[in-house]
C-alpha cells in the first residue's frame, strides 16, 4: 500500500507530474488511487510556485557589496560559483566564456587602481556636464553630497578589489563565440553573482577597469591574456568575499507598469 510519504518523496523528486506517476508506478505497480494523477499535478505546480518565490527572494535581496571582511573565501565555495557560471546561457553552445581566479593582493591591488583611473575618468566626465550632481541632488547635506561626489568622480567608487579576496576576470575567447561573447559572458556573470548571494558571499561586478580600449590591453597585460585583436575580449571582472556591509534594503527598482508592454510596444493592457 502506498504511504503518504512514498507520495511526497516522488514529488519532491520529480519536475513534472508524469515523473511522479513514474517512480510510483514503479514502486507500487499499477494499482493506483484513480486521482492520483490529477493530484500529482496539483502538487508539482504547488513546489514549483513554491521554488519560484523561494528563486524570487534570493534576486530581489542581492545588492552589489563593496566593503568586505578579510576571510578568505573557502574553494568549495569559488568552485559553486564557477560551476553556476559554466552552466549559463551561451549561444549555440559556445561557451566562449574563460575565468581567471586571482587572490594574490599585490595583482588584486593593481586592478584596483586600473577600477579606479577608469570609473575615474569616466565619473569626471558626467560631474563636467553635471549629471552627477543631478544624480545625488537628493542628499540634502552639502557636505555628505560632496563627499559622495569626491567618492564618484575620484574613482575610488570602484577601487574595493583591493580589499574583496577574490577577483574573478571574466574574458570570452572571439575566436570561438564571435559576436556572442559578451551576452554569454554576461549572463555568466549574473550566474556567478546569483550563487555567491545564495551562498552568504557578496559580490560587485565591475567595468571600470576594462571601459576602454587601453585600460583594457593594461588589464590583459597585468593578468598574461593574449593582447592581440580577435583573440579575447575583457567583459568584466567579479568581486567576491564575505560582506562587511549588511545593507537592510535594496535599491528601490522602477515598477513592472513602467517598463513591460504587451504585445506592442507602448500598450500596457495585458490580453
């Protein structure tokens, strides 16, 4: 006779209905309670409504952390993350993507000030034109403003591998993905991000260093990778340690009703 936790058991174990019927089948032959399909069913949509909120919950709590505790991160543990990078969308199956781990503090320094002469420079730009003072015009304390900006615009905003104990360079080989390589690379990236917050880790994916063609050969060099065009492409590089900040909320996001459109664009009535 069948137990309510053989029942559980194949669900649990299953991702579709049919799975279920199958290992119970199999256990207890053919001789099923008619229903049990139907509530098979219900019950596999039940855990995957279920694991959905639980995947939801470790999206909406993951915020990019810049400060972090000097304890190593366990291999196992960089291992998890590298394994959730490999297992990304690619393109045809590519997977143009290529890792570089680096703990060494003297390499991590040097990126470091790489992050911080590009975010620099690029900072300096929007501060001429005035957009980062727009950006932080919310801060109603002139000193607290300007200190935030001094921190934007020095660059020193993407300068924190220096204290984060693993940096892991994420470059695509053009030789095998072509104009893939940065969508691919990227949703690895995400991937890499997603596991390390679901790990208690933190994580801060950074493109200052590599925001143009010659701070991008400078990265390269520092690391060994092939300068020569068409080889390999630099698309970021992931900071990854154990959060010394613990930031209470996340960044306020814009409203599903201010950017989904249905069927064309600018119709916001679903059908």
């Amino acid at each position: 006779m069948m137990k309510n936790r053989d029942f559980l058991d194949a669900v649990l174990l299953s991702k579709t209905a049919d799975e279920a019927m199958y290992t119970l089948m199999r256990k207890h032959g053919a001789d099923l309670p008619a229903d049990l399909p139907e509530k098979a069913d219900d019950a596999v949509k039940q855990l995957q409504n279920r694991f959905g909120d639980d995947f939801l919950k470790i999206l909406n709590s993951r915020k990019s952390i810049r400060r972090y505790k000097p304890d190593p991160v366990p291999d196992e543990m960089i291992d998890k993350i590298l394994e959730a990078a490999r297992w990304a969308p690619t393109g045809e199956n590519y997977q143009p993507w290529r890792f570089i781990v680096v703990r060494d503090q003297e390499t991590r320094n040097k990126i470091g000030d790489l992050a911080l002469e590009g975010s620099g420079s690029r900072m300096t730009s929007w501060y001429c034109l005035n957009e980062l003072q727009q950006r932080f015009e919310g801060i109603e304390d002139p000193k607290k403003r300007a200190e935030v900006l001094e921190f934007m615009y020095s660059g020193r905003v993407s300068a924190f591998c220096k204290q984060a104990p693993v940096v892991i360079a994420v470059i695509g080989d053009l030789r095998v993905g072509s104009v893939d390589v940065p969508y691919d690379c990227c949703a690895a990236l995400e991937n890499m991000s997603l596991q390390a917050h679901a790990m208690g880790l933190g994580s801060c994916w950074v493109y200052g260093p590599v925001a143009s063609t010659r701070d991008a050969i400078r990265f390269k060099e520092l690391l060994g990778i092939p300068t020569a065009m068409g080889y390999y492409k630099v698309v970021s590089y992931l900071a990854v340690g154990y959060p010394l900040e613990q930031r209470k909320h996340p960044r306020p996001k814009m409203p599903l009703k201010d950017m989904v459109y249905w069927e064309k664009f600018g119709n916001k009535v679903r059908k």
